[in-house]
C-alpha cells in the first residue's frame, strides 16, 4: 500500500531530490576520482558551502585527515566494502570541527569503482550530546588511534633494528669463525694432498679415504663461504640493471647443476621491465640460490620455470602493507620474478621455517642452511620480499619481488 | 736449472711445514718458513726469495704491513708476493676475482696445484 503511494507521489527523480533536501545529515555523492558530484542540503549546512562553490571539489579539501584515499579507482586501494571514521572537517568559514562518515562504494552495473556515497553528521551539532561532548570523544578516538598506529610503527622499527644489530653480531662472529676455522682446514687439505703424493700405486682404500677426507673439508669450507657471504649481505652497490640479463647470467652460473639433473627450463616470455635499481651482484647471488633449489628438488629431471612480469600491489601480504614501515606498499609498482619447479614442494609444516638461518631440507652435505636465510637478508636490503610456496598443481614456486620505478624507460624483452 | 726460492710467511708452521714439502717434493723450489711476521725482513734480506707467499693476518704484524716492509727495502722491492688469506668470501673472488689491487689474494684452504701455478705465474712475469 505504501510502496503503491509513494510511486503516486514521487518520480524517481523526485524522490532523490525529496531526500536530498529533507536529511538533516549531509549527503555526498563522489564520482570516481573523488570528486563532488552531488551536495544535499544538510551538506550544506554541516560545511557552509552552496553546491554552486563546492561542486567539482575533491573530498580531500574538506577533509583532510582521511585514513585512506576516498578515490575508488586509485591503483591497489581495496574499495569495496563500506566503511566509518570520525575525522577532522573544514568548512567554509574556515573553522574546523568533527565530523562521522560513513562511506559506501558505488555500485552501477555490478561493477564497483563508480564513485561513493557519503553520510556526514556533524558531531559538534549532535544534539544528543550537547556541550559537544561527543565531539570531544571522537577527538580521544582519534588520537587513540594515531597513538596506536605509531606504536605499531615503533614496534615495527624495532624489530628491524633488532635484525640488523643481530645480522651485525653474525657478520663479526663469521669472519672470527671463518679464520679460526680455516686455517686448520688448510692444513688438512694440504695435508691429504701431501699424502696423495706419497701413496703407493694401487692403495685404493687409502686413496678413497683421502679423497673423503677431502671432500669432507670442502664441504666444511662451503659452510664457512656461505656464513660470509650470508654476513656480507649487508650493504649493496646499486645501480640500474635490466633483470633479463640478471636471470640471463644466473642460469647460466646454474647451468652445471641444470645439465646434471636434466632439467628442462621455460622462459616464458613476458612484459618489458623497466631498469631496476639493485646489486646486480648481489641479486644474481639470489637468483642462483632459487634456481639451485628448483633443480636440486628435482634429482630425476622435471621443469623450471622462470617468468618476470610488472605488476601493482593490489592486497595487504606479508611485508606488505599501508605504512611508512612497510618494506613494499599497497599500489606500489613492482618487478616479479617467479621461479617454479616441478619438485615434491615444501612440506606443509616446513615452510615457515625455510628462511631461518641454519634450516634446511636438503640431504646432509647438500645445503648449508644460509642460502635462503641470504636471500631474505638481501631482498630484504632492496626493500623488496622472496616468498615460498607451493604451487597447487605441485612443485614449489619462489618469488621475488623488486620495486620497480615506472617512469624510466624500459630495458629487456 | 736452480731452483726458485719460495719464502712461505704464516703463523701456522704446521701450514708452512706442509706447503713446503709439497714445493720442495717437486724439485722446483727451495723453501724457507717464517712463522714470526716481524722476523721477515730479516729473513728475506737472508734468503733473497724470488716470490714471498704471505699470510694476511697474523698475530704480531698483518700480511699487508708486512708486504710493504718488504717494498721499502731496495733489494726486496721488486719481489712478488702472493697473499694468502682466510677472510675472503665467494663474492668477493666473484667481485674482484683472485687480483684485488694488482695483488694476488688465494683463499684459504688452498689447493696445492693452485698455488703452485700462481707461484710459477709469478715467477714467469718477474722473468
């Protein structure tokens, strides 16, 4: 009954206009870029501006304090749920004041990104709080918030200072192991080659046990290697590098092991990538650990894969996220780089551990444990990430992504 | 033809002990041992070796003072040295490769027909 008596009284048209004029909170429509596109009467009278001054302006002007971007087309930013804050607004005659909005997105043919409605209540005018006592609760609100933010921010900072004093104790106590522990590896190997000399002909069980000996030694060595290598990630030579000729040399630092295991690699051809600015050295170093992991998780043979592609950072994610602290953020460009293998993937309840400095899945003697600890340390030092999973069609995949400056002309097919 | 004279500097004597019957088993080298950093110039000035192998760091004196003692010395200064060393990581041979400052640098552990080609190397180039 109701339903037929509005649609006697009121067109559609009419029906918004009537709205628009009768709330007494203020209604705000935006267009995609955050524009005003629509102002009601009780707009008007919470910010003091007629549609003929404000109409065009963009949302920011009037309040400047917004949590996030209002525009639902800005690249990465999630709009797709609605959302309250109370926060600061300006209004004509330049005075300030609280304000609690709500903002729903705009839907127009199922689609989002239209634009978005806003509902605002002056809360210095709420009525059920005189003496503006509600305004001055928000305020508390807010600046609660702002100091829990930048808690999160120290505790986040601190957690990196803890990991570089930490990574500076490894470099030390690594150059320290490494000389003690060398010299005598010296005198081994140079022994057990002394005794090769002395052996006589056909002693095959003494030359065996020489010869294990020795590899025994080597192995000792690389472990000593890699701990300085992992403590010598700590600074970077930067300078503008195409990743092609990056993944390029590293597979061909990798190829020995890539023939042994009979591995077939896919390049697969993907978008151009701008110059990035990295340690072409130290990012190769990186590449070839990835790539030796793919291979050696496929002793029988099988297929890796290596794709680089350009992309912007549409979610929240491990090292991912809004704040100044976060290595990459929301709507940043970045450079991909993902290598997948056709291995048994990582078991479930290893792959947290996989970074971790000594960790290692390999057969004893095959990996020291440092090579993926490394990996993180010196992505990490690009202000980049390398993650690990498995893939669900199986076999695992690496990646590592780069931040990447879109405005510089590109390099690499 | 004599034999070239090798003076093997490092605080390591079971080190030197073993380089030295390698060198010398291949009737090439005759080799004096130094384990005391702060003896060398006496040493050398001794022995006139025509290449001085040389541990970087030493207890008394670390290897690159140790070189430039030797440089300052008008009949040593021509005489090459070979750098042993124990610090010296995958990246920095990737980096620099085995000449770092128009110096040979080997890394420790050593393999013996690697030292003796830079040795004959060496030699060949002071020839």
């Amino acid at each position: 009954m109701f339903e037929r008596e509005m649609a006697v009284e009121y067109a559609p048209e009419e029906l918004l206009r009537a709205v628009l004029a009768s709330c007494s909170d203020g209604i705000v429509l935006l267009d995609a870029d955050g524009r005003i596109l629509e102002w009601s009467a009780g707009a008007q009278r919470v910010y003091g501006y007629t549609p003929e001054e404000i109409l065009g302006t963009p949302i920011s002007h009037l309040h400047p304090k917004l949590e996030a971007p209002l525009e639902p087309n800005r690249p990465g930013i999630p709009f797709d749920t609605e959302r309250g804050e109370s926060t600061l607004l300006r209004r004509q005659n330049g005075e300030t004041g609280m304000a609690s909005i709500v903002i729903c997105p705009i839907r127009r043919a199922s689609s989002l990104g239209a634009g978005a409605l806003l509902l605002v209540r002056d809360l210095a005018q709420d009525k059920g709080a005189p003496d503006g006592t509600a305004a001055r609760e928000h305020a508390l609100a807010d600046a609660l918030r702002a100091l829990r933010s930048s808690h999160e921010e120290l505790k986040s900072t601190q957690i990196q200072l803890m990991h570089s004093a930490k990574l500076e104790s490894i470099g030390r106590l690594a150059a320290g192991v490494a000389h003690e522990v060398k010299n005598p590896l010296a005198i081994i190997l140079a022994g057990t080659q002394l005794l090769r000399a002395y052996l006589p002909q056909g002693d095959d069980v003494a030359a065996e046990t020489l010869q294990d000996v020795e590899d025994a030694t080597l192995r000792a060595n690389q472990i000593i290697l890699g701990l300085l290598d992992f403590a010598a990630a700590t600074e970077l030579r930067v300078e503008r590098v195409d990743i092609h000729e990056v993944i390029t040399a590293s597979l061909q630092l990798a190829q020995h092991a890539i023939q042994r295991n009979h591995v077939e690699v896919v390049r697969e051809p993907q978008a151009t990538i701008p110059a990035l600015s990295l340690d072409r050295m130290k990012i190769e170093q990186v590449l070839v650990n990835l790539i030796i992991n793919a291979v050696d998780a496929m002793p029988d043979g099988g297929t890796l894969t290596i794709r680089k592609s350009l992309t912007q950072l549409r979610m929240r994610g491990p090292d991912v996220g809004y704040r100044a602290t976060d290595p990459l953020r929301v709507g940043q460009t970045v450079a991909l780089i993902e290598i997948e293998d056709t291995g048994p993937g990582i078991p479930q309840d290893k792959l947290d551990r996989v970074f971790d400095p000594f960790f290692t899945t390999k057969p004893p003697g095959k990996g020291t444990g440092l090579g993926l600890a490394m990996c993180r340390t010196i992505v990490g030092l690009h202000g980049g990430s390398v993650r690990l999973e498995n893939r669900p069609e199986g076999g695992a995949r690496a990646t590592v992504i780069l931040r990447a400056a879109t405005t510089e002309g590109g390099v690499g097919s | 033809m004599s034999k070239k004279r090798v003076l093997l500097v490092d605080d390591e004597a079971t080190f030197t002990k073993l380089i030295q019957r390698h060198l010398e088993g291949t009737g090439k080298f005759e080799v004096r041992t130094e384990s005391k950093a702060t003896r060398v110039l006496s040493t050398a000035r001794e022995f006139q070796p025509d290449v001085v192998v040389l541990d970087v760091i030493m207890p008394d004196q670390d290897g690159g003072e140790v070189a430039a003692v030797l440089k300052a010395d008008p009949q040593l200064a021509q005489v090459p040295v070979i750098f042993l060393t124990a610090i010296v990581s995958k990246e920095h041979v990737q980096r620099q490769g085995e000449v770092i400052g128009g110096q040979t640098f080997l890394a420790k552990p050593v393999s013996i027909p690697d030292l003796v080609r830079h040795i004959e190397a060496k030699l060949d180039k002071a020839a």
